[in-house]
C-alpha cells in the first residue's frame, strides 16, 4: 500500500542498482505540464479541501507537507538529491500549494525534472565505476535502507554511496558464480535500461507523483490517478479487460509474452507461446504496423487493449529465434478476458486425527473485487466477490466439509459492499460494519439479504497485508463470535474511499483528468471499536513477520488516530471462549514438534535480524562464508526432510520447498534479467511448496471441528459484546 504509489517511483527504488547509457541514449528529457493536467490539480484540491474526511485548507502549512512528501516519493532512500539541492528546492516548500489553485506547476515540475537529471549524473557515474574495478578484499560495509538517514552533503559524499551500491551490486554477481567480464556487462545492461527508461517518462508521471505527495501529505490512503491508472484500477475490481488474454513483461526493451490467459484469444489462436516477442501492433485488418520496439510497456498494452470484437495484428519474433529471427504476423481478435487467477477460489484439505478424517474447505480470496458498472446497470451475471464465494461455499456443502477457512492474507481490500454482503453469508442479516462521515453522522451498513449460507465451523486468516474490507470481514466475524481469526494482526485501515471521476464533473468526453480515490469516512466495527491502527487482533496468532514500523497503517505519520464509537445493536452468534484454551494448547503442541514451522520461526527471525542491522559486508570471504552457512542450512533442511518416510505427496511438497529456498539463493539478477523459463519454473515451485501457516490453519479449525463433536459446546449469548477500550500501542 505504502509502495504502490507509481511505477515510476518503483522502478527507482528497484533500480537503485545501476544504469548508465552509451553516448547515442538520450538522456531525461525537461518535462512540462499539460494544460489538462493543471486543470486537474485545481479541481482536485476543491474536492479535497471541501469533502474528504479530514479536509483541510491548501495554505501554506500542508504546502509544506506536500513538498516534505514529494522529496521522500521521489527520493526515499536519499540516493539522488543532495543537502544543496535540498536546500534550493525548498524555496518552493511554501508555493505548491498556489502552483496548484493557481494552475501553475512549473514549481513541482522543475522539482522532478532536477530529480530525474540528478539520477541521470549518478548511473553514469555508477557506470563508470565498472570500468575501474573494486577491492573485495577490504573491510568495508554497506547500509541499503537510508530512508532515515540525512542527505548527503557534498557529491564526494553522494558518489561514495553510490561506489558502495554498485561495488555490492557486483559482489553479489560474483558470489552468485558469474565472471568479471559478464558481471561488467549485466550491471552496464542493467544501468543502461535504467537511463532508457527515465529518458521514456513523460509528464503524466511526473504529474501523477506530485498529486499523490498531495492526497498523501492529508492522509495515506487518498490518491490521484490519471486515465490510465484509474482504467488499471477499474480492471482489479471488476476482474476483467478487453483484450487478447496474454499477460505481459518487459525484457531487455522487448515486450515479451510472459503468460497466456485459458481460453483468451491468444491462447485459443495457437500462434503464441511464452517468450515470444512483440515487437509491433497494428489496428485492423489493414492498419499500419506500429513499431514498439523499446516503447514502454503501459504504452505497448493500451495499443493491444481495445475495443471487444475488434482485429489487432501482432509482429511476434518467436521465443526459440534471435533478435534477426524471422517474424510471425498474428491477426487476433480482441474478447472480454476474465482474470480467473484474481478471483476466489476453493480447495478441501484433510486431516487425521484419532484415526478420525475430517475435511476442512480453504476459501482463497485475493480481494473485494467487484464489476460497479454491470451492477448498476443491473447485469444478471456481473462479477463480484460475494457472488463467487457463495457458487463456492455451495458446492463445498455439497462435498460435506467439516468446516470452512477463509483465507485472506494479503487481501488488501476492494468494494465496501463486497464486505458486508460477504459477512452477510456467515452472520445474516445483522449489522456488519459502522460509518462516520466528516460530519460525525454515523450509518450501519448491513446486507439486506435473508438467511446464513454457512452456519457450520469457520476460521479466517489473516496476516499483515490483510487491510480495509478484510478487516471489516474479519472483525465482524470476530464480534460475533462466528468464527476463528487465526495469523497475525492486520494492516490496521479503519477508512472508507470513494472514486470520483474528474471527467463526469466538468463532462468531458474522452477521460483527460482522471479519478481521485478520496477518504471520506471511518469505519467502526459493530462492538463500537476500529481497526485503524491497530487492525484485527488474531484469537490466535501465528508468526509476525512484518515490522508495524515499517509495513501498515501505524508506518504512516499522518494516519488517522484509534478511536470509538457506541456498539451497534447486534447479537452475538456464538461465544468462543471455551475452546480458545484447548485450541491454543493444541496448536502451540503441534507447531513445536513441525520441522517445518521451526524453520519459517527461523528464516523470519533471521530476516528481522538483517533488517534491524541494516548492514551488509562488502568484503568478499565474509560474504563467502555468510553464503556458504546458508546454503549448508538448506542442505541440512533437505536432508532432515528425506530422513524420514514420506508419501509420495509429503515428498513432492519436501522437493518443491527444497527446489524455492534453491531458487531463492541471491544470484544478484533483477526479475527482468533472469532467464523467463526459469523464472517462472520457480514462481512454480513457490506456488507448489507447502504453505505452512495454511495448514496450521486448517488443523485449527479441525481441533475445533473436534472439540464440538465431543461435546465442548460454544455458548451462544444475546448480549452485545463489550466495546473495546484502549490498550497500549504494540512496540
């Protein structure tokens, strides 16, 4: 959430690894703003300062707010800017406030053009520094999280920075086996992409970075997305685009097909496999071929997206030929693609206990996702979130499951309706969640329909990336006493966002301004309690392996405080305080004795370790033998594992786990680097290896399954549950 601010943004952090261009690679281009684009800000910050939740003046104090937050978008680990560069710019600390209302961003784009002309200087500088050689043998270190750090103070001091990042970038080459000349050619590769890719930014994304350092400098969770960015958005919620079904990547300048889409065009044509290259796209049968060799890949999917029955052709050099190969031309046409792997899924786990089997059915639900547009027009099969778990939870009744696992670990939210209605398939029609506007005016959301599609066992896990509408699902179910919360605590976002298009206000046409994701409520659980900041409190908690400081609604300075309202009128359905005991007792027995469980307390222990150090050695025989320690722990780990006697499954998930922690290996190489046969063999094999909190989860859920065959009742209650009163804030 915190990372997701833009590509761009991104594509600096990860690339804080190198690049540097040959004399014919242009350079950044001075970018200036469109008028459309100042027309956008102005009538952003009228909404904003009317109607968001915590709505406030565009003066000089949240000026300098946005300029604080646009340094930190732009620069975050202070890599860049330097201490003079700092101090210049912040003559306009107090005026980006009145570049906007007065409709003039020449201030914020000379802030950025400095910032991409700054990163320029240092991956030509990186890149000189592979002609010249690094001594391995001294004792030196490197720290790679600088975002506390003060800015450098002088160029000397900035280019020394930058000698240790690339002299690790090499070493980490080195240790991963590759030689001299090939790791001076991969990190030069890889500075040059860098330098192509700023030079291909355009003023969209510098507009873009400097309206986030705006809606985030009043809170985290309200954002401005231009036309592009607010279609992507409008395709993760209602899981579906108009295209050719082939998901893609960019390596080595070439748009390149990484995936294809079951039943898509692509896939159906037989004509494209993964690997081949795209190189141009045409409109219709006749169209003129566009060459997109280079082009950036956003640039490159909207040429291939368009209009639902329409012909695009495709100039594909062939995955197995060179980049003199010979060329296919592909005519396809373009279909409605469902994103089938976004959507829930469902999966029966079983467990022996006692000679007794019990089956425990895993809901997977990535996010709230919903099609707003077909719903409204009232579309018979429009998609959504509750709809598809419901088809599922019926057909997991069918196979008789003992019990039902929500999984939403790392589901960072989606429609507000999507929640409650799900919730309403497990607590009926009672009330799901409380609203507060701006005004203090409080609502009770609840889903209007009748009856419980599942009143059977139910357990919900979460981890830290479970945020927003995951967490009113699962606090609701917690207050009600209707199932297990089992992980670690959630994200802690107690806000509602709404979409307003930019376009529909001024009634544009064709989209030029884009959307604004604006805050403008808090919710409440129904016991009167948030979740804001301190998310959903497992029953019982797994390992923790984010860090609230750094990941999560309490890594933000500006978040919105934990406060209270009056409970809801609800009655609880259950009571589970009878079984928690035995459940924990159970479970903390089991995950002491599981090999498997020890080894992820290990690794993320290990992990918070290095984290909190923030230092890594840049002497080679110290890195040597960090390496060599770890790959004699995944050697002893393989090893423990084929000891025993496994079934064919248990030593299928054994080799897939051995086959990550292989693949997991530093080898120095970013993902668009790696051989894509390769890489996508251990994404695989990720996907394949035993997910142990998973099947602490369901083993929970079972133990509880038992204890109610056995007679240990859950009481249920008719009275209100207690509302929360504040606790001390977690260290």
């Amino acid at each position: 959430m915190k990372r997701k601010l833009l590509w761009l943004v991104l594509a600096f952090a990860l690339a804080a690894q190198g690049a540097v261009p040959s004399a014919a690679t242009p350079y950044a281009i001075e970018l200036k703003p469109e008028q459309q684009e100042a027309q956008a800000a102005h009538l952003t910050a009228e909404l904003l300062s009317r109607y968001h939740y915590k709505a406030q003046p565009l003066n000089e104090a949240l000026s300098g707010k946005i300029f604080d937050q646009y340094l930190k978008t732009l620069d975050p680990e202070k890599l860049f800017f330097i201490q003079s560069d700092v101090d210049r710019l912040s003559l306009h600390r107090n005026r980006l406030g009145d570049a906007i209302l007065k409709e003039d961003l020449t201030a914020p784009f000379a802030i950025f053009n400095l910032y991409e002309q700054r990163a320029v200087e240092r991956f030509v500088d990186a890149r000189a520094l592979l002609q010249q050689g690094f001594d391995f043998a001294a004792v030196e270190s490197y720290q790679y999280a600088r975002d506390k750090q003060a800015w450098a103070t002088s160029d000397e001091q900035v280019r020394e920075l930058w000698r240790k990042r690339v002299k690790n970038d090499w070493l980490r080459l080195k240790l991963a086996g590759k030689d001299d000349k090939g790791i001076a050619d991969t990190l030069d590769k890889r500075y040059e992409n860098f330098l192509k890719r700023i030079a291909r930014t355009k003023s969209t994304d510098a507009f873009q970075t400097y309206m986030n350092a705006y809606t985030m400098a009043l809170e985290p969770h309200t954002n401005y997305m231009g036309p592009r960015a607010a279609e992507d958005f409008s395709i993760s919620m209602r899981l579906s685009l108009v295209g050719i079904g082939a998901v893609l990547s960019e390596v080595n300048e070439y748009t390149t097909i990484r995936e294809l889409v079951t039943g898509g065009p692509a896939s159906l044509s037989n004509q494209l496999k993964v690997g081949d290259r795209v190189v141009g796209v045409a409109q219709g049968e006749d169209g003129v071929m566009t060459d997109v060799l280079g082009w950036r890949l956003d640039d490159t999917v909207a040429l291939i997206r368009g209009a639902k029955d329409s012909v695009v052709r495709l100039d594909v050099i062939p995955a197995d030929a060179g980049p003199d190969g010979q060329h296919k031309l592909i005519s396809l046409v373009r279909k409605t693609i469902t994103l089938q792997e976004q959507s829930a899924k469902s999966s029966v786990h079983t467990t022996s206990d006692g000679g007794v089997t019990r089956r425990i059915g895993v809901i997977a639900l990535p996010s709230f996702y919903e099609d707003f547009a077909a719903r409204q027009r009232g579309a018979a099969d429009y998609k959504s979130a509750t709809r598809d778990v419901l088809k599922l939870l019926e057909a997991l009744k069918k196979d008789k499951v003992d019990g039902v696992l929500v999984d939403l670990r790392n589901n960072g939210g989606g429609s507000l309706v999507e929640a409650v209605e799900l919730t309403g398939l497990f607590v009926g029609k009672g009330p799901v969640v409380q609203q507060r506007n701006a005004k203090g005016e409080i609502s009770v959301e609840r889903d209007p329909r009748a009856g419980i599609v599942w009143d059977g066992p139910l357990g919900v896990l979460i981890n830290r990336g479970s945020a927003s509408a995951s967490e009113i699902f699962a606090a609701a179910i917690q207050d009600y006493g209707r199932g297990l919360i089992l992980g670690e605590p959630s994200f802690g976002k107690g806000t509602v966002q709404t979409m307003v298009n930019l376009d529909q206000i001024v009634k544009n046409d064709k989209p030029l301004l884009g959307e604004v994701k604006m805050t403008v409520a808090q919710f409440f659980r129904v016991n009167g309690g948030t979740t804001q900041l301190r998310g959903v409190v497992p029953d019982i908690a797994f390992l923790e392996s984010s860090d609230p400081a750094e990941f999560g609604e309490s890594s933000f300075a500006n978040a919105l405080p934990w406060t209270q309202i009056r409970a809801a009128n609800y009655a609880p359905l259950g009571q589970l305080d009878a079984v928690l005991p035995l459940l924990a007792t159970r479970h903390a027995a089991r995950v002491k004795n599981d090999r498997d469980f020890g080894y992820l307390q290990e690794d993320i222990a290990r992990f918070q370790l290095a984290r909190k150090k923030n230092l890594v050695s840049l002497n080679e025989a110290e890195r040597r033998k960090e390496r060599e320690e770890q790959e004699a722990r995944v050697a002893a780990r393989e090893l423990a594992a084929n000891a025993g006697t496994l079934t064919p499954q248990e030593g299928a998930a054994r080799a897939a786990a051995a086959a990550v922690g292989r693949a997991r290996s530093d080898d120095g190489l970013q993902a668009n680097e790696r051989n894509l046969v390769h890489e996508l063999a251990s994404e695989k094999a990720a996907k394949d290896a035993k997910d142990v909190l998973l099947l602490e989860a369901v083993h929970i859920l079972s133990d509880e399954v038992a204890a109610l065959q056995n007679g240990l009742e859950i009481a249920a209650s008719a009275k209100p549950a207690p509302v929360l009163m504040p606790m001390p804030m977690p260290n």
